[in-house]
C-alpha cells in the first residue's frame, strides 16, 4: 500500500520580506552582520543589542506599521500578537533558509514552565501559518481566552514569541512588535503588566522607538509619546509614526498636518512620520507591498491633504524606510562601542561566576580533587596568618578594612597575648593593695579585693596565725607561702579561660573568613565549616585540658628556681632595713640629737649612736615573721605569674590551637575522606551544575561575539 502524499507546502517566500526596502548601507550592512552574529551567539537575551521597538496604544495601527516596514504580513485577527511582546529577528543568508518560531519564557516563571514554554519551537513553512502558530502560543503562555476559561487567567504575558527568519532577506534587523497601552481595563494587572512590558523594552537605551499614534485621536492622549519621553530624555531615539490619517473627520487634517511638520505643541527631536496604512478592504484584496506605496502616494496626493504643506519627506512608508536607514546607520555606529564593552563586563562576571562555581564536581574523584586543590590553598593560607606572612599569593586576603584585624592571625594573636599579659600584671591578685587616700576611687576588677597596706599586714597575720606549726618564733610555716599565694592567684582561672575563650573566637572569626575566600561555593563552605568546626571543637578541648593541667601545677606547694625569686627577697629586705634605719635616724635626730645631727669619727660618737639604734630596736617576731612572709609572696607571685603568661601563651594557645591550625583541612585530610564523605561534603546540586553549564555556554559566546565585535 502506498503511503499518502505529503501537504504541498507554500514556499517561504523570505525575499519579499526585504523587497524594497533598502534598510541598509553597505556599512550599516557590516555593522548589522556583526549584531546579527552576535545575536547568533546567543547574548541578546544578556547584552542589549540595537533593535527597532514599534509601540503605541491599542488599534493604534502597529502591525500595519511593522509589515510595512518589515515586509511580514502580521495576521490582524482580533487578539492575535496583541498579548505578548513578539521579536522578529530577520538574517540575511544566500546559503541558508529557514524559519523558526520559539518562546523566550520570562525571567519570573518558575523552572517548570520556563522548560515548557522553552520547548516551544515550530517551523514556518507559509507566512499563512502565523495565525495558527501565535495561537499556540498565546495558549502555552496561558493566556485568559487561549489556553483557558478562568476568569484569573492573565490576559497578557510576559513572555516572548520570537520569530527566526533566515534566507535572503537584504536584511540584518530585529524589529518587536509590543502589546498596545491600555489605560482602562477591569484588571489593574493587566494594565501594569502591559506598561512593565513595554517599559522593559523603552528603558534599554540601543531601542530605536517607533511610537505610533492614530490620527484620529487627541496626540496628548496617548500615553506611549509620554513613556518614551520618560526613557529617552535626549530625545535621541524616538521617531513619531501617525496612522489612519484616512480616518479622520473632514476638515481636521491641518491639525494631522502641524503635528506631521513637528509644529504642534507635542514635539519630536526626530520628528514625526505620516504614513496610511492598507485598508481592510486592501487586506482583503491581498494588497502588495508596490499596491500600498501606489495607494499611500494617491491618497496625499489629492484632496485636502494636497493643500497642507506636509514635508514631503516625512510623508509615506517608502520615506520612513529611508530615514530608518540613517537612523540605523549613526546609532549603530555610536552603540557598537558600548555593545564591546558590555559583552566584555558580562565576561569578566562570568570568567567570575565560574570561578567562584569551581571546577565540575559531580563523581567522588573530581570532588577529592576539587577538595584537593581547595584544602592546599586553605592549608596555605592558614600557614601564611599563623607565620605572619601577610605578603605575597594571599596578600589581598590579609588586607585590612575597618580596622579588623583578625584576618591577619598572628597580628591578631599577638595583640590578645599582650592584653593577658598586661591584666596579669596589673588586675590578676586577689587582693590589690591601693593607698587609703584611693580607697573609695580606684576601680576594682571582678573577684578582686581593694585593700590598704595595713589591712594586707592584717590579713597576713591572721593566715600566719593559723597555720603556725613547730617553727621557732619569727619564722613561718612552709605552708603559710602556699596558702597566700593560692588565695592570690585564685583568680588566674577565670582570666587565663576568659583569654583562651576570647583566641578560640579570635581563630573562629578567622577561619571563617579564610573559608569565605578560599570556598567560593556556600554550600561546600558550610559542609566544610561544620567539619573545621569539629576539629577546632577537639583542639580548644585539648587547650583547655591544658590549662586544667597548668593550673593544677599552680594549685600545687609553690616552686621555683628562678635567680629572681631570690634576688627579688634579697632587694625587698634590703630595702626594707634600709627604710627602717631611715625611721630609726630620723628619731634620734629628732629626739637625742636636738634635730642636728654630727658625727665626728671618735669612738665616743660612734657609741653614742650605736647606743642610741639599740634603744629603738623593738623585736615583734611575730611582725618580723608576717613581714618576711608578705616579701616572700610578693616575689614569687611575680615570679610564678610570669612563667604561668608564657605557660598558657605556649603551652595552650600555641601547641593545642595555633600549630594545629594550618592541618585542621589541608590535602593529608582530604585524603582520608571516604567515597561518602567527598559526597556529603561537596556534591554539588543540579542547579549548580545547570548554572556552570550555562555559564560556561554563556562564557563561549561572550567570548566569541567579542571576536565578532572587533572593528
């Protein structure tokens, strides 16, 4: 059996499309296969190319316009192209032909209806199928009437129909054709979604504006003059375009003709354009792109129209063309440059993008060397703060802003260890002794007692008292040392764990920070910091075990070999004999010497004075004990408080949390991770792979349309 014969298709005629019209120079022509290449790339949708924008209110006589100048035959069926913004993009080819319609989904649909609105595409094969074809789209797009009966359907879309033409148009162009304005509707957001629309297409400054207004109506009350006025202030790209002069009252056409001739109080930098659209009865009849010119030329050329003095060269479509082509040529020319040096920002974001995305990361191999590579650059990094080399591969990282200086980690360090040892030595005793007179003044520090030197003396008698044993009178118990001392430095816990506390937020601040530059990827970053975290959770134990250990080695009978604790006794009782021989001198001047003190080197003075010291000697052991006691805590308190700083500075800080730093994620780690734990990590999701291959599709045509945007 045979099978049936294929539809006998109508060829695509596409040279009527660019008969006539001569929409281009022969440099208009190169600049225009440079656009259309570019566009070919695929960028339009990301870096706004030239086009011609044809707009207007409802029945302003758009569609008429745009196949005049285009030369498609739009279908005019009520409600057809009407709904959604439609592209026509015309490129000329001797080798190729073909015609394809799509649909651009709107940036705000969600990931479902963008894939099935993108997957949207249908090959022209008669200009008679365009009807048929907007339909189908209008019903994808769900628009109210089309795809369904529901009263909340939208009655416009944001989406787009492009139509694709290719084949030996004479032309390089894209033309779009917008719904009209409309001012009143039962739906507010029908209203604002057409003025978004149109707006979105207005506002991008290489659309050339073809605003269309009727003739019959009051030009002050169409709203497209006042939008594009609003978008192109300059003026520079707005070409008025006024319809159906054919349909005005008998006796109106001086009004049509002053604002023709730019002479109404609605002006043009560019001016205005009179053209008469075919009319129904012409469309019907199949009217030729030469019947319309004909028509067009007759009808100005006659009747009342004849008498108004129009500037014949804004008069007609032929006319219009012809200034499109100047037009089209200078602003071109003038936005070519601005196109190269969009294209070449869009790069760098996405040369940017893509690094920050990193390398493809989809199977357990490419993650461990993803993680690799990421953990040498951490591992790095960390090493650099925690040596203080703020110079070379990283230095940007260590930079400082707004006086944070945590990012540069031993810096940082060190400025903490400083202020612990500063509070040390001037806030860590239990007692503090200040002068009567500053008693009520002096700042007292938390746990901290504020105490005259007498009540020091007292509260030292009172210990001494308490823990006398077998020793002879004037000396102390061992014991005694031991407990002063640990009443003392009993404060040392709460500041030596306040310091540790205040470097393991320091290094948490830090290493966040590091994550933030090194991982460019948020999810992989909290993956990882939540292992960094588990590992720095295990050190600052280990610190703190540490400090446990330090602190019980303070708890227990006090110990020391430092020539200072010595030295430190030896000065203090010297000075202290010194001073009580002063005290000494100063009665007996006073009392046995009448205030005049001479001594002549005799035997006889000599005794005298002698005699006299002896005489003021008062021997209270029991002072002289608490006294060498009180000497003996000063000097290994500070002797003791000095070696415990640069215990916890070295033994906490530097070995449990500092010199394990850099290892806490470096490439030894990632080597131990199992298949599973590379997945949980850094797997990354769908929309991280979708986003790469976009971007680097993107990048591709970035940086192809920059070698097609070369002069």
């Amino acid at each position: 059996m045979e099978s049936p014969p294929e539809k006998d298709w109508i060829t695509l005629d596409l040279e009527r499309v660019g008969d006539g019209l001569n929409l281009q120079t022969s440099r208009t022509s190169e600049r225009l296969n440079q656009i259309d290449r570019v566009r070919a790339n695929g960028i339009g949708d990301h870096v706004a190319l030239p086009q011609l924008v044809v707009c207007g209110d409802q029945s302003a006589g758009k569609s008429s316009v745009l196949e005049g100048i285009s030369g498609i035959p739009f279908p005019r069926q009520d409600g057809l192209c009407t709904r959604f913004a439609t592209e026509i993009i015309l490129r000329h080819s001797s080798t190729e032909q073909r015609a394809t319609a799509m649909i651009i989904p709107h940036v705000s649909r969600t990931a479902d209806e963008k894939a099935r609105l993108s997957a949207f595409r249908q090959d022209i094969r008669d200009f008679t199928e365009l009807p048929t074809i907007i339909e189908a789209a209008a019903k994808l797009m769900g628009i109210r009437g089309h795809a369904t009966e529901l009263v909340d359907a939208p009655a416009f879309a944001a989406d787009v129909l492009r139509l694709e033409l290719v084949g030996n148009t004479g032309l390089h162009l894209t033309i779009v054709d917008l719904p009209g304005l409309i001012s009143v509707s039962e739906n507010e957001e029908d209203v604002q979604l057409v003025q978004a629309l149109v707006d979105s297409y207005l506002e991008n400054a290489r659309s050339i504006i073809l605003a269309v207004v009727p003739a019959s109506s009051d030009v002050d009350t169409q709203g497209i003059l006042q939008r594009a006025r609003h978008f192109d202030k300059g003026g520079h790209r707005t070409v008025g375009i006024i319809t159906k002069p054919d349909l005005i009252n008998v006796g109106t056409e001086s009004r049509v003709a002053r604002l023709a001739n730019n002479l109404d109080s609605t002006k043009l930098k560019l001016g205005f354009f009179l053209v008469k659209n075919p009319s129904p009865a012409d469309l019907m009849r199949g009217v030729t792109l030469p019947d319309r010119r004909k028509a067009e030329l007759e009808f100005f050329s006659s009747g009342a129209w004849k008498e108004q003095n129009l500037d014949r060269s804004r008069v007609g479509i032929d006319n219009l063309r012809s200034f499109l082509q100047d037009l089209l040529d200078s602003h071109i020319e003038s936005e070519l440059p601005k196109v190269r040096e969009d294209v070449r920002r869009l790069l760098n974001q996405t040369n940017d993008e893509l690094f920050d995305l990193g390398m493809e990361r989809s199977s357990p191999n490419q993650i461990r060397v993803y993680l690799t590579r990421v953990s040498n650059d951490f591992h790095n990094l960390v090493k650099a703060a925690v040596e203080g080399a703020y110079a070379g591969h990283d230095a940007l990282f260590f930079r400082i802003n707004n006086d944070d200086i945590h990012v540069r980690l031993r810096a940082a360090i060190h400025m903490e260890n400083n202020d612990f040892a500063a509070y040390m030595r001037q806030h860590s005793e239990k007692r503090k002794v200040v002068a009567e007179d500053h008693l009520e003044t002096a700042e007292v520090e938390d746990g901290q007692l504020l105490v005259t030197d007498g009540e020091m003396m007292s509260w030292i008698r009172t210990i001494y008292l308490e823990t006398r044993g077998r020793e002879l009178p004037g000396h102390h118990n061992y014991s005694l040392l031991t407990e002063l001392f640990h009443t003392q430095s009993e404060r040392w816990e709460n500041i030596s764990r306040r310091h540790v506390d205040a470097v393991v937020s320091l290094v948490s601040r830090f290493i966040q920070s590091a994550l933030k530059y090194v991982v460019k990827d948020a999810k992989v970053r909290q993956s990882l910091t939540q292992s960094i975290r588990n590992t720095l959770d295990v050190n600052a134990r280990e610190a703190y075990e540490e400090l446990n250990r330090i602190l019980g080695d303070e708890a227990r009978h006090p110990i020391t070999y430092n020539h200072y604790y010595t030295d430190n006794i030896q000065k203090a009782r010297l000075d202290r004999s010194k001073k009580d021989l002063k005290v000494s001198m100063d009665d007996i001047i006073r009392e046995d010497w009448n205030g005049k003190f001479h001594v002549s080197n005799s035997r006889d003075e000599i005794n005298r004075l002698l005699s006299s010291l002896q005489d003021r000697v008062i021997v209270d052991m029991t002072e002289r004990a608490c006294m060498d006691a009180r000497t003996d805590l000063v000097a290994y308190y500070k002797v003791a408080m000095k070696t415990f700083v640069d215990n916890v500075c070295r033994q906490v800080i530097e070995r449990h949390i500092l010199a394990k730093l850099p290892n806490v994620f470096d490439p030894v780690t990632v080597s131990a991770y199992t298949d599973d734990d590379l997945l949980r990590l850094a797997a990354e999701s769908s929309q991280i792979r979708n986003q790469r291959v976009k971007a680097l599709q993107l990048q591709v045509a970035l940086e192809q349309s920059l070698r097609d945007l070369r002069l």
